[in-house]
C-alpha cells in the first residue's frame, strides 16, 4: 500500500498556507531537525525559505505555541519546548494532574467519536497526511519512543480532521497527560519490536478503515486500541 508524502493540515481555522507552514514546522520539530530548546530560524528566514508572508510565518508559530511545541521569548526568538522522551513535565497543569485511569476514561470518551467525525469530515488532504505519518511509523522497528511520537501525531491528525476546534483543544490535553513520566515507563517495558509491528498492523487497518469511509471498523479500532492499553496499565499495578 502506498501512503501519498503530503504536508499534513491542521484544524480547518487557519488558512491553507498558514496550515503548511505549521505542519512543515511541525515535522521538523517531531523529527528532531530542530531539537528541544533549539532557537528556530527568524520569521524572516522562515517566510524567504518557505515562500510566504512573514505574517503567515507569525500566525503559525502563534498556532504550534498554542500546541505547546514552541516557546516565544521577547526579543529572542521561539525555542522548541516539545520533549521528544516524554521526560519533562506536562505542559498543562490539568494533564500534570491526571491519572493514568483518568486519562483511559477520558480517551474512551473521545476516540471513537473523533474518530466518526473525522471520517466524515476529513477531507482526502488530510488523509493523505495520516497516510505520511503511518509511513513514518511503519518505519520504526525498535525505537518505542519514536512510534510513541508517531502515534500521538496520528491520533492529533484524526482529531484536526473533525474540524472541530474545541474537540482539537480537548485532545491536546490529552495527548499531554499521555506524555507524563507513567506512560513513558510503561512503553519502554511493553513495546518491544514485535509489539511495534503487531500496532503497526493495526494502524495501517485503522487508516485503510478511514480512507474506505467505515466508520464502524474505525470506531472498533479505537476501542481495541484502548483496551490494549487498559491491559498494559493494569498489567503495571
């Protein structure tokens, strides 16, 4: 199966370019090209670089700080805060206080509804965008923390194909709480290269679910998947 290399949109809020600017920087700072607390490029170098306006290069980064990735400091420039190991501390203090069975209620009460809606609103840009960040995971044989990373980056995109911002809002939270140190350990125990390749089956059904429009098998998915990682938590206690 050939999974189409486009730069993945955002929510339906920015405009067409602000969107590839955002997920063009996104990329880079989820691949690690521009590392944790690494100064990025001037928004004028980023504007001559990208071919865009620098208005559009400031309204992206106001989007990606937003989304925790990057900090602007006055007169200094926007450092990446995004924390590839999960190492650091949550972003938000809500996530910093949620537990790991508060956040499996919480995932249960979101994923398969987000993921009826964006099968039903995900225009085929942005499937194709999951499609590149299913290549980049079907790529990933032993490193748990990089098929961590991808997998949040799916999930976020599926959230942005709803096209509803509060709901976006809503998963970002949650994507913070499941980087807290919990889930960080119980990855580095659980998934091992063939549980990798095991979810790398499922993700690629997960997306042919998606592109085919079946909300059904999609939604099913959504709830294996969380009952796969109920099983690891308890598996922890």
């Amino acid at each position: 199966m050939t999974h189409p290399a486009n730069t993945p949109p955002l929510t339906t809020l920015p405009g067409s370019t602000v969107k590839y600017v955002i997920e063009t920087l996104n990329s880079r700072i989820v691949t690690q090209e521009y590392a944790t607390e690494e100064r990025l490029p001037s928004e004028r170098q980023l504007a001559q670089e990208l071919g865009v306006a620098r208005n559009t290069v400031r309204e992206a980064l106001d989007q990606l700080e937003m989304r925790g990735m990057i900090r602007r400091r006055a007169g200094s420039g926007s450092f990446v805060t995004y924390d590839p190991d999960g190492s650091g501390e949550a972003i938000s203090p809500i996530a910093s206080e949620t537990g790991p069975l508060q956040l499996q209620v919480m995932r249960g009460i979101l994923e398969p509804e987000m993921v009826r809606l964006a099968i039903v609103n995900m225009p085929p840009k942005q499937i194709e965008a999951l499609s590149a960040t299913l290549s980049k995971m079907e790529a990933v044989q032993t490193d748990a923390t990089a098929f961590v990373r991808l997998e949040e980056e799916f999930h976020r995109l599926i959230a942005e194909g709803t096209g509803n911002p509060l709901l976006v809002a809503c998963y970002n939270l949650v994507i913070d709480a499941r980087r807290q140190s919990f889930r960080a350990a119980m990855y580095r125990r659980h998934l091992t290269p063939v549980r990798i390749a095991t979810y790398q089956r499922a993700y690629n059904g997960l997306f042919n679910a998606i592109a085919a429009r079946d909300i059904e098998e999609a939604t099913e998915f959504m709830k294996l998947a969380l009952i796969e990682d109920q099983r690891l938590l308890l598996q922890d206690e």
